[in-house]
C-alpha cells in the first residue's frame, strides 16, 4: 500500500521533472481564464471542466499560476491560487480552497470549506472535507477521508482506508494507514 502510495504522489507531481515543466499542465492544449473583473486567470485545459453561470462566467476563482488539468472539475465557489495544480480526475468544489504548492490528483476530493495549502498533496480515491486543514508536506491518499475540523500538517501522511475526522490537530511526522477510525 505504501508503495502504491509513492507511485501516485510521484505521477501526481512529476510534471516538475519533466521536459514540459514550464508549460501549464505538461503542454496540454487549453486556455487562460480571463475573470470578470479583468484580472488574469489561471490554464484550464480543453479536457477540464471549470463551472461556469449562465452568461459563461467562470464561477470558481482561478488564480493566475493555478492550473487545472487532465479530467479534472473545478465548481461551486472553490478557490485555487497560488502554483495550485488539480489534475487527473480530481474534483474541488462548493467552497474548498487550494493554494501555495498543493496538489489534488487521481480520483481525490476536496469539498466543503476544506483547505489545502503548502505543498501539501491529495490524492489516490482520498476525500478531504467539511472544515479540515491540509498543508505544509502533508499527504492524503488512497481511500482516506479527512473531515470536520481537523488539521493535518507537517510530514502527516493519512493513508489506505483511514478515516479521521473530529477537531483534532495531526502534527509534525504522524502516519496513520489502512482502515484505522479516528472520531
């Protein structure tokens, strides 16, 4: 399991190695999002879903360095700033936040008013919701679920079919797999 781990955070951030690292989405065809307000948006590409109202205005906010690839969905309120990048066919949505150098690939989730911020990476089938913080080098992976008002940081990893949830706080280099409940 924890070698599975590796191999999806390593296509999840392997981009940065390779030839295409300095074109958004490793040279996807796509567009730059212009918001409303006339402010620069950030690459979408062709095979991205990224909300939009009834007069074609982006609802979601994506910032200029933010990226959203592959399949992946971007919609309600959710904001992506900062190098955030969603890839594969991951889905942000409702009021979710992604920022700073975080990932969100593979099937993952991130939903509800979660954050997740630093270079923190979601990935694999994992969920993280409702109010819970995901950041520094923090990674949520394979069917994992992370909720309610948790904070996980460091080098926390949250793996297999764990599920955490409470208002608890997973620090420093805390590792919790398989099928551990934590309420």
């Amino acid at each position: 399991m924890i070698f599975k781990s590796i191999i999806l955070n390593l296509v999840c951030v392997s981009f940065f190695s390779s030839a295409y690292a300095e074109f958004p989405c490793n040279g996807a065809p796509g567009r730059y999002l212009q918001h409303e307000d006339g402010a620069d948006g950030g690459f979408v590409a062709n095979t991205a879903y990224v909300e939009q109202d009834a007069f074609g205005r982006v609802i979601p906010f994506i910032a200029e360095d933010a990226e959203v690839c592959d399949l992946a969905r971007v919609s309600g309120h959710a904001i992506l700033s900062g190098d955030a990048r969603i890839s594969g066919n991951a889905h942000v949505s409702e009021n979710a936040e992604i920022y700073g150098k975080s990932r969100v690939c593979g099937n993952a989730r991130v939903f509800g008013k979660a954050q997740v911020y630093g270079d923190a990476h979601v990935f694999g089938d994992a969920q993280v919701f409702g109010k819970a913080h995901v950041y520094q080098n923090a990674r949520i992976s394979e069917k994992a679920w992370v909720f309610g008002n948790l904070q996980i940081s460091g080098n926390s990893e949250i793996s297999g079919t764990a599920m955490i949830s409470g208002d608890a706080s997973i620090l420093n280099s805390a590792a919790i797999w398989f099928g551990t409940h934590v309420f």
